[in-house]
C-alpha cells in the first residue's frame, strides 16, 4: 500500500519534470514582453500586507504550503528578475501562440497580476489572454479570499 506521503512526493516530482519541460523549451529566464490588454489587481490595507499576499501566493504555487495544492499554475522568475505565474496545461505550454503569463508587481497596498508573453513568442490573442485571465481569476478567488480587501480585473 503507498503512503499519502509517497503520493504526495511523486505528485511533486510531476509537477517538477512538467515545469523542468515547460523551461527546457520555452527557457525559464527568458525576457517577456507585456500588454495591458487585463489586469487583475487585488488591493490590501498596506504594502507589506501586499508582499505577504504575493508571497503566500507564489509558495502556494510552488507548492510550499502545506495542505495547499494548487497543481495546474506554475511559477518562475524573468530574466528582468519578475515573478511569473502560468497557467502549465500542457494544452497551453505546448503552443507558444497559447501560452500566457502573469507578472505580478506590488504597486503600493496592490498586488497587480499584468498579463503577459515570452518575447520570443507570438503575442497571445485577446480571446486566449481573456481565457487566461479568467483561469486566475478562479484559482485566486478560490484559495486566497479573505486575504485581500477588494479584487478588480481591469481591462
């Protein structure tokens, strides 16, 4: 019979060879490039409530906090040194064209969460950017309320 925790461990050494595939190929410090067609903005009392939240939520990614498994959003960081959340189905990591990122910035007492692409990549579609935007939009909205003070998507 295998333990919980054996499963947990081959869980994560899934996830890890998916995002080892997922650098492999795109590149994991490449430069990105940006457009403001969504933003997500989740504001907090202060900046420091601010830099907890993006924290909680990149460990949570990176499936640092225990009891929380958030299996289908990976993180890494840009060339530019810019915390990047993406969505890693293999649906979306296998066509540049598909795939989208988040970069996350503190802007005062807000976390902001810009959409974005690899600069060597063609430029996502408003359509797969709004698809994107909405799967974050899920996955915030469903571990971290509570921990923000109001959530706005800005397009």
């Amino acid at each position: 019979m295998i333990s919980i925790w054996t499963l947990t461990k081959l869980n994560n050494a899934v996830i890890w060879l998916n995002n080892l595939r997922f650098r492999s190929q795109y590149g994991q410090m490449k430069q990105i490039k940006t457009n403001n067609y969504m933003r997500i903005i989740l504001s907090t009392d202060n900046s420091l409530t601010a830099m907890r939240l993006r924290d909680l939520i990149i460990k949570s990614v990176k499936g640092e906090i225990e009891g929380l498994s958030i299996e289908t959003w990976s993180y890494t960081r840009s060339r530019n040194n810019f915390d990047i959340l993406y969505h890693d189905l293999e649906q979306y990591t296998q066509d540049p064209a598909k795939n989208v990122l988040f970069k996350m910035e503190i802007d005062g007492s807000n976390v902001l969460l810009s959409s974005a692409w690899w600069k060597n990549n063609p430029e996502p579609l408003y359509e797969i950017v709004c698809l994107h935007t909405g799967r974050l939009t899920e996955m915030l909205l469903r571990y971290f309320r509570g921990k923000y003070i109001k959530f706005s998507v800005v397009e």
